[in-house]
C-alpha cells in the first residue's frame, strides 16, 4: 500500500499523495476533473511513465481495476490498489512562520554537507534546526566537521525558541521540491514529534529524528590568531586537481606562506605526487595543516562567495572556514564550516 501514490481528482484539481508512516508529500495541480474520483496506483511505475511521456495533455481513466493513462499515441494500462486499505495522511501542525524559499534551500545545501551518512548513528544523520526569534540555524556534523548556517525569518510569535531534528535527506529532498515556489511556510507540531512545510500548493510532513544531539555550537573558535583570505575559485580548482593524487586515506596538505602564497600538495610516494600554488592573503605566524581531501573539497564547493577565509588557532586545530565578498571585506558568518585537520608527520 505504501509504495502507492493516491491520486484524487476533484473540483478543478488534482492532488498526489504519498506516506510511509514517516514523511508525507502532497501536491495539487489544476485539471479537467469530468467525474470525481480517487485511485491508488504504483507510484515507482507511473513516475517511471510519467517522465517518459511527451510535453502534452494526459488523459487518466478508471476502467473497473484499471487505470488507463494516455498522452497522444501512448497508452498505458495499471493495477490499482484498495484505496480504503491506505493510511490516512497526517494533518499539518501549527503555522510557527514563513521563510524565503531559495534562502531557505541554499542553507539546507550547505549545511548537509556535514551531516554524517553512516546510518549506525541515526543522531548524526540528522540536521538540527533551532528556531530562535527571527532567525534559523542549521547545524550539521559526522564528527569529523561542523557547519552552521543561519537565515533570518518571519516568526508566527517573535519569542518563539524551539528546535527540531530533521533527517539531512528529507531535509534536502523539502528543499529541492518546495523552496523553489517563493514563500515557505514551516509548521510545527505541540508535540514536537512533527514538523510540516508548504509552498505553492505542495506540502510534507516529517516525523523528527528522537534524541539529544551533541552541542557543537561551543566547539567553533571565539579567537583565531591566523587568518588566511583567498578567492575560492582558485582554492576550489586547485584542490580538485592536487586531490587526484591523493590515495585513500590520505591527506592534502595545505602550505600558508608570508610570501602571500599556499602551496597545495599530495601524494608523496613514487606512484604520483601533485603540488599547486595560489595567491592567499596571510594574516599571523606562517601555518602548515592537512585536511581530508574529501571534505575540504566538499566544503569548498558549497561557500558560496567570492572569497572564502580559513581561521586558525593553531595547526592541530580544527579551522574554521567562512565566506566573504572581497579580499579585504569582514568576515561573513553566516555560513561556517569547522574541518578536523589530519596530523602530519611534523606536528
């Protein structure tokens, strides 16, 4: 029953909906209702159809246990299920407010990219969304880096704090099918067991992930003595191409030097071997760390500006990385991404 998509037509509209006992999705689109009427079909099949058929109108028709789907010469025949045997699809909680969606979508990307994807520690695999007045934080971590975004809002109470843990894939799969219809609505369940999003006539819920997850808010550095600004274009080629050659579970190593430079290099051995220079603005002692080549490069992708600014306290600390718009502009801090470096030989 639950692999199905329960279709109903009526009025004007037409509405999809699916539930697993977990997440539901609905969505409604306008059509050509001649005889009202709810079906429950494969839902893996008729997407499969559905995405084959050509740009034009498409004709459903119940005949006895059959769904007929036509679209121009095409024509499919599908098993229906018993719709009576189908859960009923939870209620969205309470309105708590609205939120940009691409703001909203962008700060989701960035943020999962820290989310652990080992499902033996289901806490980690999850995103935390606190809700604290007008602004959302995002936090994220496998252990090995953190990050935080925050987004401002439109609370439906302005002294509303809660938060909320949020599988990272459902997370992301709200972002990527309703951020893009403008304005997101968030609702959230007195309970605190249920959260729920709508935009532009779709909606999902999601039952939230049980259990404490770890305060690393207090784990990013308040003071860093070092400082290194560079344009993340050459940052981000330089690394794809130097990580190449770096074997699994090894390092890129990461030079910052007072002549305005940092030296890129991997692999040391005799099969292959990779170093790269780029400008980099150097303010302290001169600095030496290695970082997983995986994560460096995945954090660096989802920066999102022009420059981006690696913070220190010392070499076998974790560093901070943050955006910012020009090379000699404040430090933005709206995005941070806190990496574990690997400890290198010398250190």
């Amino acid at each position: 029953m639950l692999s199905g998509l329960l279709i109903t037509a009526e009025g004007q509209t037409v509405s999809i909906a699916s539930f697993d006992h977990e997440i539901s999705a609905r969505l409604e689109i306008e059509a050509e209702v001649e005889t009202p009427g709810t079906i429950l079909v494969s839902g893996r099949l008729l997407n499969d159809i559905v995405k084959s058929l050509p740009d034009a109108p498409v004709v459903v028709e119940l005949e006895e246990s059959k769904v007929l789907v036509t679209c121009r010469s095409s024509k499919f025949s599908l098993a229906t299920m018993p719709v009576d045997e189908y859960p009923e699809l939870p209620e969205m909680p309470e309105l708590a407010g609205t939120v940009d969606g691409a703001a909203f979508a962008r700060a989701v990307s960035q943020v999962i990219t820290a989310a652990s994807k080992d499902d033996t520690l289901p806490i980690l695999t999850g995103v935390k969304v606190e809700f604290e007045g007008d602004t959302i934080t995002f936090l994220a971590t496998d252990r090995y880096r953190l990050a935080m975004r925050e987004i401002t809002w439109a609370p439906a109470r302005p002294d509303l704090s809660t938060s909320a843990l949020i599988k990272a894939k459902t997370l992301n799969d709200v972002a990527k099918s309703l951020a893009g219809g403008g304005e997101l609505s968030i609702a959230l369940g007195e309970s605190a067991e249920m959260i729920g999003f709508s935009s532009a006539g779709r909606r999902t819920t999601s039952v939230l992930v049980d259990g404490d997850y770890p305060k690393i808010r207090q784990l990013f550095p308040e003071e860093t003595p070092i400082h290194a600004v560079v344009r993340t274009s050459d940052l981000m080629e330089a690394s794809r191409r130097v990580s190449l050659v770096a074997e699994r579970n090894s390092h890129v190593r990461l030079q910052f030097t007072d002549e305005g430079q940092v030296i890129l290099d991997a692999g040391a051995d005799d099969n292959a071997a990779a170093t790269e220079v780029v400008d980099a603005d150097l303010t302290g002692e001169a600095i030496t760390v290695g970082f997983n080549p995986g994560y460096l490069n995945e954090g660096l992708n989802v920066i999102g500006s022009e420059y981006l600014r690696f913070s220190f306290v010392s070499a076998p600390k974790p560093a901070m990385i943050t955006g910012q718009d020009t090379p000699d502009g404040g430090n933005s801090t709206d995005f941070r991404y806190l990496l574990m470096p690997v400890r290198l030989l010398n250190q």
